[in-house]
C-alpha cells in the first residue's frame, strides 16, 4: 500500500455547506479510484503568506489516504487543477 497526504485550500467565497460538498466531491473521487482516506483534518480559514488568485485567505483541508497505486491520486490531481473551488493543492507520497 502507498500512504499519501493532500493538502488542498478551499476558496473563502464559498458558504460553509458548498465547502462541505466540495471537500465530500473530492474524498468521493479518491475513493471511486480505489483509495481509502484514511484520516480528514479540517484546518479552518487561514490566511495565506501571499495571494492566490486574488484570495487573501482559504478554507485549508488534509487527507491521509492509502492507495494500491496512484490512480487516485493522479485523477485527484486533475480534476484539482481544473477545479475553480481549489486554490492550491499538495500531493507527498508518504515513504513508509
């Protein structure tokens, strides 16, 4: 088993119920491509050390997830980057 973190920021324009379901669109992703999350840690609103995309601050989240290979991760990472919700996101393969 591969151990993984994401670190994803939410963007702070969303109302408390559209972040729940950004965060729950994106743990469905994982799991759909054969990874189990492990561990979700909600960090709260933060703000950043300098702007991204004209935001100040951002909703941070943190999942632990363990994956077979990274098929998961790869899909999670694309539909990220085309994502207007998120930010900025972080994948580390965790090294056991």
């Amino acid at each position: 088993m591969k151990h993984y973190e994401i670190m994803f920021i939410v963007r702070p324009t969303l109302g408390e119920d559209e972040v729940k379901a950004v965060v729950k669109n994106f743990e469905k992703t994982l799991t759909s491509n054969g990874a189990k999350v492990t561990e979700t840690t909600e960090m709260g609103q933060r703000e950043l050390a300098y702007e991204i995309k004209d935001f100040k601050s951002g909703y941070y989240f943190v999942f632990e997830v363990e994956s077979k290979d990274d098929a998961a991760t790869k899909e999670f990472d694309r539909l990220a980057l085309i994502s207007n919700d998120i930010i900025r996101h972080l994948i580390t393969k965790i090294e056991d």
